[in-house]
C-alpha cells in the first residue's frame, strides 16, 4: 500500500501538522440512535477538523457529513475531533465503520470493510499529499467485537484475528500508528463477552502503542451508545490518544 511506513510527511515538528486519526469499526464506531449532540459546540461546525467525505476534506458538522448511520446519529468522531482541534488547530479524520460486521469475515485480510477502509486512507492521504499538507498518522481508534462475541468460534479467534488486524493496519498504513481499542462493556448481552473482552486485553498487555478504553456504563440497550455516551467514550479516547 501507499502509506507503508509513513507516519508523517512534510517535515517538522508532528505537533504542528495535521493530525490524522482514523475511526473504525462496527456500530458504535458509526453511530446507531444516539440523537442529536445536547452540547451547542458538537452541534455546529468544528471550524478546526475536518473529515474526509471520499473525495474531499470538509468541515466536520453533526447531520451533514459525519457519517453516522442516519443523519441524526453520531459517533465518537464529533468529540474526538472537537477535543484534538483545541491542542492541534487541525485535525483530520477518515471514518469508516459499520453495523453488524464482524472482525472474523468483514474486517479480516480482503474483507469488504477492511479493504474500503484502506480505499478511504489511501484517497484522503494522497489528498492531503496533493495539496502539500503536512500531517501526522496519529492513531488508530478501534470501536468493535460485539458481532464476534455472538458466535463462540469467532469470539474464541478474537485474540489471533486482533492480533493480526494490528499487523495489518502497521504494514498497510503506518508501521508506528498507535491504536486505541474500545473494549467492549461488561454488562453487554452478547453470549461470549467475556472471551472478547478477555481477547482485547491480551493483546494491549502484549503489543506496544495499544491501549483498552473501557466504555463502562455509557450504552443505551447493552449494546449502542446515547449521544451522551459517545462524547463521553470520545473523552476517554482523547484523554489516551494525548499521551501516545
């Protein structure tokens, strides 16, 4: 791929290039019933990020173009975004998520999410390469397991088919990008919970740059998260994202 080993371009200090970061994943990485943000600066344009709409960088704004599953849903890329912009000044984020789909089959090697996802990185990096914007691949969120914690094979990979996505995304993209991982909440009702949690802490205890978020109390049906919740998930990404 195009991006192997680059984790910045433009020479300079990272901290004052665009900070890339990209958010992948099932339904809470896109954002499921969660309404409208309640905080007036999450339901306006966030003049300092910008997200990638598959052919050009806009303005991120809530119901236009962050990419939730309908245009009144969002995920943790409002506050996420609006977060890192106050320390950076410009943020980018590629999003690419979506409900129901499992790291098993979708996001494995040749899955159809795995590869759309490298299509949008690819494209939105060589935007920015085009119009000689300096930037830095800050890091990679990772917002999934529900779908593979209701089957006892899949949940039972967890830990391979995590560990690999790893390998994959450092060759594919960046051999230094740090990941965020979302670990998945202990009172969720999918059969083999605790195996996929167990699965996600093995790999963080066992890989450097990676990071559990535990996302504790901040679901609305044991599996989405409220508006509310999101932007509080977002939070405890940002509050990792910041010492990686």
């Amino acid at each position: 791929m195009m991006l192997k080993n680059i984790i910045s371009a433009g020479g300079g200090n990272a901290a004052n290039k665009a900070q890339v970061i990209i958010i992948a994943g099932q339904s809470n990485a896109l954002g499921f019933s969660t309404g409208a943000p309640t905080e007036p600066h999450l339901n306006a344009k966030i003049d300092g990020c910008k997200i990638w709409t598959g052919s050009i960088w806009e303005t991120l704004e809530f119901g236009v173009n962050n990419e939730g599953f309908t245009n009144t849903d969002h995920g943790p890329e409002l506050n996420i975004g609006y977060l890192l912009s106050l320390v950076h000044g410009d943020v980018r984020i590629i999003k690419s998520a979506e409900g129901s789909t499992s790291l098993e089959n979708d996001w494995a090697s040749g899955g159809d999410n795995y590869t759309e996802m490298l299509t949008k990185v690819n494209a939105a990096i060589a935007n920015l390469t085009t119009n000689s914007i300096s930037f830095n691949l800050n890091s990679f969120v990772w917002n999934q397991g529900e779908r593979d914690a209701g089957v006892v094979g899949w949940a039972n990979n967890y830990a391979t088919n995590l560990d690999s996505l790893v390998d994959r995304v450092r060759s594919d993209i960046n051999a230094g990008l740090s990941f965020v991982t979302v670990r998945l909440h202990t009172d969720g009702d999918s059969t083999f919970l605790t195996t996929v949690r167990a699965a996600q802490a093995a790999i963080a205890k066992s890989r450097s740059a990676f990071i559990n978020v535990d996302t504790e109390a901040l679901q609305v049906d044991d599996i989405h998260m409220t508006s509310d919740g999101q932007n509080q998930s977002a939070q405890r990404y940002y509050d990792k994202i910041i010492t990686l």
